[in-house]
C-alpha cells in the first residue's frame, strides 16, 4: 500500500475526560462494579427429579423435573452489544413459564424486558416435568442489529414426543427486525418481533435455503460470531450417545440464513475401525483468530468404566466460515463431517482416578477452554470417582510451541475460561457460593487469586459471559421455590481497554485490482480494540468486531466511513484501490547472468527456468545465473498481468578481437566452457580448420596467418551453432 492510498480525517473531537477515563481505568483493580437485579421470578425446578411418567401434582406443587433443576441463567442466555447485555429467562412458578427477553442498558442503568407467548413445554410436552435442556440462546447481529432467540428444543420432532404433541412445534425460533438491539426502551417491545403465517412470533425453521427436515431433532442451541461480526448458530443434532454439531451463518443482507455444515457424523459405528457411536458436549467458539471447537465426548459403549462423557477434544479451521481447514492441535488436516473423534483427541480425565469398575467416572460439568493472543492453547475439566468419592478439577494446556499438552491437577476448577492478550482468567462460584476470579499468564498453570467476594448475596449457579475486559456474570440467587432472583454482576477485570474512538485505533490497508477488468481491489480493516463496529463504503454497511476485509472493488477513489456502535464517534478514510498492470520489462544477458528489468506489475515476481521456479522477489531489478539455452519466464502470481520469456544464448554477442586481423585474433567464449569445436570456412564455403579448441578465462586463440587475405566464417559447434565473421587483411 502506498502511503497516499489511505487518508484520514474524523467527525468528532475526542476531549481530555477520555485520556482522564483511560488513567482511571488503569489504575483500578479488578473490582465488582455494579450489582443488577433482573427479575424475582427467575424460573426454577425446585421439585424432585421423577421418572418421565410422573404424574401432574397441579401449579402449587414444587416443580418436579427429569434431568437438572437449571433453567434460567443457563445455557447460552447472555449477550453483549454496544452498552446493552441481553439476558434471557423463563418466568416462574409453575404456572407461568413464559420466555423472557431482558435488555440492561450499562450507561443508563434502565432496562426494557420483552414477555413472548411462548410457555416452557417441559419434558417431551408434560409441562408439570421440568426439563433443563430446553434453555433460551440469545444472539444479536452487529451486521444489522437483529436479535435472534432459539428456545425449549431437546431433540424434538414430529415423531418426538411419541404422541405426535409437537409435530407442528418441534423447533421454536424468534428473530426481530433490523435495528431492534439498539431501539430505546419505550420501543423495545414484541412488535419488533418478525411474526408467522397465524401471528405468532414462534417459527418453525430459521428463514433461507435449508431444509426443513435440517430443524428436526435440535438441542443445546448457541450463537457465536467470527472476527468479521457474522453470526453463527450452533445445535447437536441426534441424542446424548448419538449426536452430532451442526452449525449455520445468517446473512444480514438479506436476512437468511445459509446452509448447514455439519462437524461430525451420526452413526458413526457405520464405518469400519469405530466400534460406538457418540455424541459430544461442548462448544464451538471463535477465538484469536481462528474458528475453534472443544468438547467431551459421550459413546455408545455402556460397559466401559465412563457414565457420561470421557475424554477432551479440540480442534481449529483457518476458515472463517468453518467449511474446510480444520487441524487437530498437532497440526494435522482432517475434514469435516468427522468420524472418528480419537484423530483430535487431546487427553483423557478418567486417567487421573483410579475406579476400573463400569459406570463409576463421572465427567459432567467444569468444561471450558480458551487460546490465548500467543496460541496458548486451555482446557477445563472435571472428574469424579464414584468408587472412592474423589473429585479432581483439572487444567491441561499447551503452551504455544509446545508439542504436548500438560495435565495439573493443583487447580481450582471453575466455570468458565477468558483470555485478554497473554492473560487467563478463571471465573466460578467458590464453595461460599460467591464469585471469584484468579489469573494465570498464558501457557502457564500459575493461577493467582484476584477477586473473590467474601459477604454479600450467595448463588445457586450463572451463565458467564466476558466482553471487553468485564466480566457478565449472570446469576440465580441461593433461594427456595419455583420463582427465584436473577441478577447480573459485572465485574472490571483490571485489564485496561483499548479505546475504540482512539485515532490510531484503526488501520486501513489498499489492496489493488490483480488484473485489467477484473474489479477485485479489497481494503483490509483491522481495529486495535474490540468492539462492535459498522464500516460504510458506497452506500453499504459492513459490521464487524476487530477486523473485516471488503472485497471486489473496483479501481478508484472511496470514502470509508467507520461507525463505533454505542458511541457518539465516526472516523472516515479516503482509500484509493489502484488500477491493475500488465506486466512489461526485459530481460538481458551480461556474461553468465539473465539481468531483468521490471517496468510496471504487480510484486512478487516469479522468476521459472527450465520449468522450475528459483526465485520470488519484490526487487524490480535483478539477476540470475544462467547457462546457454536456459529458458527464462517472469511473471507476478496472477497470470493474467503477463509474462517476460527469453531463451538463453550467450553467444549472441560472441565478438572475434581484434577484428579485422592481422592474422591472429581472440574468440570471447562463455566462462563455463572449457572446450568448444570450431570450424573455419573461406568463402568458398570450404573447411580450413576444424579443431577442438581449449578455453582459458574465457576466451581462445585462432591465427589465419599463413591464410589469403579475405573474409573467414568461424562456426562454434554448439546445440544451435553460431558463426562469426572475420576479416583478415
């Protein structure tokens, strides 16, 4: 990029009370800044757990359930965009259990709550049976501001439940308009909501080109975005020992949603060398750069030592849309859908107690990972011993450049894992049931304490969620019913913030068209801080969080134009995308060298002899060694600018001296040569001399002495021969 392709200039002028804000912010510590209550009537199963043919014991009656007693502040029911934290929640008791959506606004402190028909449905449509699976996920676009909801989904379709009670409401999902996660709160009301065909805002399968049959049998429902600030959904579809992720991208051009790519096979015993199906229990993430997954795995295999999960997996794609590029953490390429889960396994938890009898490791719960800036890869997890009564928490990491991952078992435990640059942090409830958070730099097991409550309100569990150095810790109050209080604690981390509306937060590089008509300039975006941002250029809005590439521009002059969402500031750009060159120069021959000579294409430059590539450089002016024949070819790395070709003869220029002569003269022959056969002709085309001659430094010595005076032809017996004339007088 050249340095007047990108010019700069803003809309605003950033005042002192911001450097004032940031010297606060870094010398703070990490503290709890501010305590919201939510709502009293946080849903609870505060019942026993009962068999799946328990009867109704009517509304007043605990709330009896079938898995776990969570279902509010649980599961993906957090969110943050600009100042706002999106939390979702069922509303209790029993009777009620309508899904609640929650937006706080952090710089106002007022907050906007959204009722929606829809009303817990319970195990397998027995609402009197509560059912911890069927959890709200909450996603919102920064592409378009659009809030999606996924809800009370476990695997259902037409033919689950048995009875056929859900064949028409087997996958439930509600989507706002564009804009509403930024309306004011007097507007943020259900009508924003996009309704269905009967008036209901509850739909059947997400709008685009997938199936409807891809919407069956869906669970655990997540949202998730890359870099670029596109949003993906995550769901296993199949059972617990059966199952398999697939996940999908909104398209906030036009509202849709793409196609399904699927991570794993179903049936995966089907192939040859798999002796189980399995199902797994984890998270798909994008983090440092990169689409990542981390699970647990469930098999089929019911005679093994394991009751639930076994085992830790993690893999990565360099592909933002998670299509292709995936690698196990050695590196090696896989593809997806995968079969077999040991080709990205990283460990094994039930190693690390000592119980062989069938059913006695329990592995359920204390799961997470993070990497770090510096690819220092963390897991979480935890491991019972059902046997002996033991329970281990235990850390396995690989520090960047590692092979190996290493296993310690001096570890807390915790609920979730962050990272911010090299940094780790450890967030969980403490056996008081309060918060705390301990450190550790990356790659690293040197967990230090640095926040822990010690008095004040205790915790049943909550759904952690980290944004821009704060911690959202989303909680459910240590009370009795089927109603209890849900509050969100945030909590500064200490880690002083990049400034989004700084003026050197943003860096804009110019990309030029590759080829003459081709219309493909690009201008690559990369913000230092993250955070929510849309970038304007012709009319077009591009959101995205740190960085976002903008392709298939043609050349010329734009004005880019960046929004910091939430905040009053905009930061404009002039980019100019350059005109693609045809690749033009020469190529000639001084001595035992090619010397090229670049005059306009674009850089590096591919220089092929023989058919092999020998060199790529950004020099405009070079040389290579060559031999007589070689065949030379330079070009760029897009073979549509051109290419510069030579054959190599280096006795183009093959010079007899003195010439003419007296008789003796001196032939300039090539310095790798240390014999040639010549042949002198008279002009009578007959031969006067044919002798192999020896070459020293470069040259030989011929003498036409005791011949006629006239005109000589002296031919070099090469591949192709040359001749040179010579006079003697």
């Amino acid at each position: 990029m050249k340095n007047n392709d990108v010019k700069t200039y803003w809309r605003k002028t950033l005042f002192m009370v911001l450097w004032l804000a940031s010297i606060a912010i870094a010398q703070a510590q990490v503290v709890l800044e501010k305590e919201i209550k939510i709502t009293d009537l946080g849903l609870h199963f505060d019942g026993s757990k009962v068999t799946s043919g328990a009867s109704n014991t009517g509304d007043n009656a605990p709330y009896d359930y079938f898995f776990g007693r969570n279902i509010s502040a649980h599961g993906d029911c957090i969110k943050t965009y600009g100042d706002y934290v999106f939390m979702t929640w069922y509303r209790g008791g029993k009777e009620d259990r309508h899904v609640m959506l929650t937006r706080y606004n952090t710089k106002t402190g007022t907050m906007a709550t959204i009722e929606f028909p829809h009303r817990h449905t319970g195990y397998q449509n027995k609402y009197w049976i509560g059912e911890s699976h069927n959890t709200i996920a909450v996603g919102v676009s920064p592409l378009d501001g659009t809030i999606h909801l996924l809800y009370d989904m476990h695997s259902y379709s037409p033919a689950r439940p048995s009875d056929g009670s859900l064949a028409n409401d087997y996958f439930r999902y509600s989507y706002s308009v564009k804009n509403a996660a930024l309306l004011p709160d007097a507007d943020f009301t259900l009508d924003k909501f996009v309704q269905n065909g009967t008036g209901g805002y509850k739909h059947l399968s997400m709008p685009g080109s997938a199936a409807n049959s891809e919407f069956l049998s869906l669970t655990y429902p997540r949202f998730f975005q890359n870099e670029g600030g596109d949003l993906f959904m995550l769901m296993r579809e199949g059972g617990n020992n059966n199952g398999m992720y697939k996940f999908i991208k909104y398209d906030y051009n036009t509202g849709n949603w793409g196609d399904f790519t699927d991570f794993n096979r179903l049936n995966a015993k089907s192939q040859p060398g798999i002796d189980f199906n399995w199902g797994l229990y984890g998270d798909m993430k994008y983090v440092n750069g990169k689409l990542r997954i981390g699970f647990q795995r469930r098999s089929q295999d019911n005679n093994d030592k394991y009751l639930y999960q076994n085992g830790v997996y993690y893999a990565y794609s360099d592909d933002q849309t998670g299509a292709t590029g995936w690698k196990n953490y050695k590196g090696e390429d896989f593809s997806v859908p995968l079969w077999d889960a040991d080709e990205i396994k990283v460990m094994e938890p039930g190693d690390y107690v000592t119980t062989t009898q069938a059913n006695k490791v329990y592995i359920v719960g204390g799961f997470d990972w993070t990497v770090t800036a510096n690819e220092d890869v963390h897991i979480i997890s935890q491991v019972r011993d059902l046997e002996n009564n033991v329970t281990k928490n235990l850390h396995t990491y690989k520090p960047s450049g590692a092979t190996d991952f290493i296993t310690s078992e001096d570890f807390a435990g915790g609920a979730a894992l962050y990272t911010s640059g090299n940094s780790i942090f450890l967030i969980g409830l403490t056996s008081s049931k309060r918060i705390f958070i301990e450190q550790a730099e990356g790659g690293t097991n040197n967990f230090t304490r640095v926040y822990e409550a010690t008095t004040g309100r205790t915790f049943d569990h909550g759904v952690v969620h980290i944004e821009n150095g704060k911690v959202y810790y989303y909680l459910m109050e240590n009370k009795t019913g089927n109603a209890q209080p849900l509050y969100l604690q945030i909590i500064d981390l200490d880690i002083v913030p990049k400034d989004p509306t700084s003026p050197n937060n943003f860096t804009v590089q110019s990309v030029g068209e590759t080829c003459t008509g081709m219309n493909n300039g690009k201008l690559v975006i990369n913000a230092e801080a993250n955070h929510d941002y849309v970038a304007t250029i012709n009319g077009v809005n591009y959101g995205f969080t740190q960085n976002k590439t903008i392709d298939n521009l043609s050349p010329g002059t734009y004005n880019l134009c960046i929004d910091v969402v939430g905040k009053s500031f905009e930061q404009c750009f002039e980019v100019n995308i350059q005109a693609a060159e045809s690749l033009t120069g020469k190529i000639s021959i001084s001595k035992q060298s090619a010397v090229v000579s670049v005059q306009s294409g674009n850089a590096p430059y591919v220089v092929i002899k023989n058919g092999e590539e020998v060199l790529q450089t950004y020099q405009s002016d070079f040389s290579i060694d060559v031999s007589h024949g070689d065949d030379i070819q330079v070009k760029t790395t897009k073979d549509c600018q051109g290419v510069l070709s030579k054959t190599i003869n280096l006795f183009e220029d093959l010079k007899a001296y003195p010439n003419p002569t007296n008789g003796a003269f001196e032939l300039f022959m090539p310095n790798d040569m240390d014999y040639v056969d010549l042949e002198v002709y008279n002009i009578q085309s007959q031969v006067i001399i044919s002798k192999r001659f020896k070459v020293n430094s470069g040259k030989l010595k011929l003498n036409l002495e005791d011949k006629p005076s006239g005109l000589y032809f002296v031919k070099v017996n090469i591949k192709k021969p040359v001749f040179i004339k010579v006079i003697k007088n």
